[in-house]
C-alpha cells in the first residue's frame, strides 16, 4: 500500500491537545446543519455501513447523528462487519483498556481490509483528538482510511467522499472546538427513548480527565432549540428522554444575554407531556438550590441524580481539582435528600488516584457507606497523555488499586443489595422496552429510578408505562410480577 509514504498536508488537519486545552473568548455560532450537497446524497446507494461505539452516552448519540448522516446519503446500517462498506469506530479516550480494545480491533481488521480494498475504515470519536492516537494509526495502522474528531462529525459528507476518491489517509480534527451545530440528521437507535444534547464540551479540568480536551470547551444549545427538540420527541410517541452534557448543571453559564440556567431549563421541560426525564452527568459543584426546588417538583422529571463523586477524600479532591470537598459534597446529598426523599443516587469512583493513601482511600469507602448510593461506576486511576496528573508519578502499585476496586465492589454490591432489598413487596412503575435478554416470555423494563426490572407478560405492552410488584430483588436487577394497583409505592 503506498499510504506511508504519501504527503498528507493537503488532507490533514492534525490534532493537537494543547490548543484544545485554551479557552477562546469568541462566541459560539449556533449554525444550522448544511443539506447534503446534490453529488454526495446516493453515493452509499447500495451499500452499507456499521459503527462500533464506544464508551459514553455522548458518543452513543454521536453515533445515531453519524449514522443519520449516512442514511442520507443513501447508506444502510448493517450488523455484519463482512458485509460492510464502510465501518467506523466511534471511539473513547477516558482510560486506556478503552484505546487498547480500539487498537485491537484496528489490527483485527487490517486481512479484511486487504481482502476488500474497497472496504472504508474510519476512526472517530474522542481518540480522535489525541495527537498520540493520530500518530500511531498513522505509523501502525495505514490501512485506515479515514479520522476525523468529535467537532467535525458535520463534515462527515465531505470526508467520507474525500476518503473514496483519495488513495491517502484523510485526517481532520479540529481542536479548537467549533461551532453549535443543529437540525443534524439522527438516526435513533430506540423508539421509546432518546438522547437530547444540551450542551457540548467541558471547562472543568479535573487533573486526570481527557475530556475537556477531546470535547472542547462548554457550549450550550439555545433554550428553543432543545425545547423544540423535545417536543418533537413527545408528538412522534418517545416516552423517555435523557438530556445529555459532560457537566449539565453548567448549561446555560455560557450565554451572554440571558440568565438561563439548567434550573429554568428543566422547569420548562417539565411542561412538556412526556412521561419520563433523564439528565446526565452532573458536576456536584454547580449543582445550586433553584435545581433541587424544579427537581423536586417531580412529575416527568424523574428522581435519579447521578453525581459523581471520584473520591471521599477533601486531598485527593483537592488534587484532582474537583473544587468541592467531602463535607461540601455531603452537605449537597443531604439537601438532596431532604427535598426529595425518595432520591435515587448514583456515582462515579476513581481509586488510586496518584499519592492516594491507605486512609484516603478509607474516606471514599466511609463516604460511600454514609450516602448509601444505590449504585457506582468505579474505576482504576489511568493516567491520560497531556492531563496534569499523567506528569505526576502513578506510584500505586496495580495490585493496590485492584485490591481498592475489589474492596469499593463489595462494599458497593452488598449497599446496592441491601437497597433493591427495600423494594421487595413494593409496586413500582415500570416503561416496558421490551423482551428480557434472557427469556422471551419476560418483558423488562425500568423504574423511574432506572433500575432493571423483568416480570412475564405479553408484549403488547411494550412501550407503555405499567405497574410492577417486586417478588425478588437482586444486587443488579428486580424481578417482579404485573398488579393492576393504581398506586405505585416506591421508585
Ligand atoms: N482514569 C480513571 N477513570 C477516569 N474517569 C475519568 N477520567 C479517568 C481516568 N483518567 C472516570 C470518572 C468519570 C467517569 C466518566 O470516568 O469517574 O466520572
Ligand atoms: Fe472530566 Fe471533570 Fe469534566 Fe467530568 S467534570 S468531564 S470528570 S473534567
């Protein structure tokens, strides 16, 4: 392949992680999405294509915004790599076993792409951004065909054909984040929930975190244009929608010429008739009063936060600069709990984060027991190229982290055990989504709180909203049996 020796300066638009760390003053320009030129719209005409996803909601959304791009230009989704025209990895940079698998299955592919010539290979995603990754794939992996960045998904049109037509490798990742895109194409994956952005980008910088670099700077969409959005989802029968943000309570902070906050946001959200609002992920130091009094009003917006926390310890907090403390996190759950009682609370835990004691360590496990959260997402400390904390020395030996994760697991099961526990007896309200994984006569569906709940029953009733009575609680999922009780009792 003559890839390796081509000069790529006319394709590429390299990434580079440092001007993605600068803040620019100008403002954002909301722009609409530009209609698939007339040369472009049937070139996938009887052809197909598959995107892996990888990692966070975000990029799952991404995926359905990419694939509704293809759609229209005349491409069909397939599940068969075999098969496929075109296959795209839609990729995750927040640890390293996430870029490990990407590498892997970049070698895994290279036969078939020299099998099939014809075959496009895409990287996109948060990878993307990484100069590190560019460089890689660009030295050890020139059977890819095509990279492009996380602000650059509108240009997917004009790539793709580059990538056709061109034997180079078409590289282009903007790192100075662009503009607010809107009216992309979406091609949902589901048709009873959805995804809606609410704003893009990142400006918290926590030392070990990759993601205000690969996504920018925080960008809110304008009020009308995610209202809008979310009465579209209602009139076309979407019975859930989870509002999508790498810091949510920070929506609205951006704009210049109107005080418009999450709060208000939600508040408005709340009039529209859909069933059920999900919003994720929250940052617990912009998480103010005026959120908790619309949060507790109910009614569609349902009683699941997600706060992550990373550390039970106000040093290591204060090392990874997450600008709140133990007590000052604390003190928020219990104002949380007091406005909403039946709050179900979910986090994220970071352990052996460099120079983390035995005794810090100790902190997170005690914090986790005082809030009793329903459930985490814990992770091992992997250090990120160009974050601060990957200069400093990763001085806990692997065995002491896992041995940490092993010790938070068990806690975490036996606290989320403990808590579905609670529930046994009690009727719950369940959205059925359909036909349990494992058996066919079951349905599963999801409380409020966005716990699993599988119970029998017939699938026509798939989609609607039912009432469940828990028989047997387990740490991970409920099962349940049907009730026509009006009254639901518990989240
Ligand atoms: N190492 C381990 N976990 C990380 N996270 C973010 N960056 C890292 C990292 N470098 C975790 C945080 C975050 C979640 C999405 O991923 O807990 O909340
Ligand atoms: Fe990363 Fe912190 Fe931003 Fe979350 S809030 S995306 S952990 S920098």
């Amino acid at each position: 392949m003559a890839k390796e020796s081509v000069d790529y300066s006319k394709y590429f638009t390299a990434p580079n992680l440092k001007k993605a760390r600068k803040r620019y003053r100008e403002d954002v320009q909301v722009l609409d999405f530009e209609q698939i030129p007339e040369d472009m719209r049937n070139i996938g005409n009887g052809q197909s294509y598959l995107i892996k996803t990888y990692g966070c909601q975000m990029n799952e959304h991404d995926t359905e915004t990419i694939a509704g791009i293809l759609n229209q230009m005349g491409y069909t989704a397939t599940e068969d790599e075999n098969e496929a025209d075109v296959i795209l990895f839609n990729t995750c940079a927040i640890r390293e076993n996430a870029e490990d698998k990407v590498f892997g299955e970049l070698g895994r592919l290279k036969p078939l792409k020299l099998e099939k010539p014809d075959l496009i290979l895409g990287v996109c995603g948060c990878m993307s951004q990484e100069e590190a990754v560019v460089n890689r794939i660009l030295h050890k992996y020139p059977h890819v065909d095509l990279i492009f960045g996380t602000h650059n998904i509108h240009r997917v049109p004009y790539l793709l054909k580059e990538a056709l037509f061109s034997k180079e490798m078409v590289v282009e990742v903007w790192s100075k984040e662009g503009d607010v895109v809107e009216n992309m194409p979406k091609a949902r994956s589901n048709k009873l929930k959805a995804w809606v952005n609410i704003m893009y980008g990142c400006d918290k910088f926590c030392t070990y975190c990759i993601v205000p670099y690969t996504r920018g700077k925080e960008r809110s969409r304008l009020p009308h244009d995610v209202l809008g959005e979310v009465r579209e989802l209602a009139r076309l029968g979407y019975r859930e929608v989870t509002l999508l943000g790498q810091n949510v309570n920070a929506y609205g902070k951006d704009f210049k010429d109107m005080d418009y906050r999450f709060a208000h946001l939600m508040d408005d959200i709340r009039k529209i008739d859909i069933p059920r609002v999900r919003f994720t992920t929250s940052h617990p130091r912009d998480f103010d009063d005026h959120l908790i009094d619309v949060l507790a009003k109910g009614g569609n917006l349902v009683e699941h936060i997600h706060l992550p926390v990373q550390s039970g310890n106000s040093r290591v907090l204060k090392r990874m600069a997450r600008k709140y403390t133990r007590d000052e996190y604390l003190t928020l759950v219990d104002k949380i709990k007091k406005a909403m009682p039946h709050a179900v609370l979910t986090t994220d835990i970071i352990v052996g984060f460099p120079g983390e004691t035995d005794e810090e360590f100790e902190d997170t496990l005690s914090l986790v027991r005082e809030v009793e959260f329903d459930s985490a997402f814990t992770f091992i400390y992997s250090p990120r190229e160009g974050t601060p904390s990957a200069k400093w020395e990763d001085n806990i030996p692997h065995e002491v982290k896992k041995e940490r994760l092993h010790r938070l697991n068990e806690l975490q099961d036996s606290i989320s055990r403990r808590k579905n526990e609670q529930l046994r007896g009690q009727v719950v309200e369940v959205l059925v989504e359909g036909e349990s994984k494992k058996n066919r006569e079951v349905l599963s569906g999801r409380t409020r709180s966005n716990k699993l709940v599988n119970f029998p029953g017939p699938r026509d009733l798939v989609g609607q909203l039912v009432n469940v009575r828990i028989t047997e609680p387990q740490t991970w999922t409920l099962k349940g049996e049907l009730v026509p009780e009006e009254r639901v009792e518990a989240l």
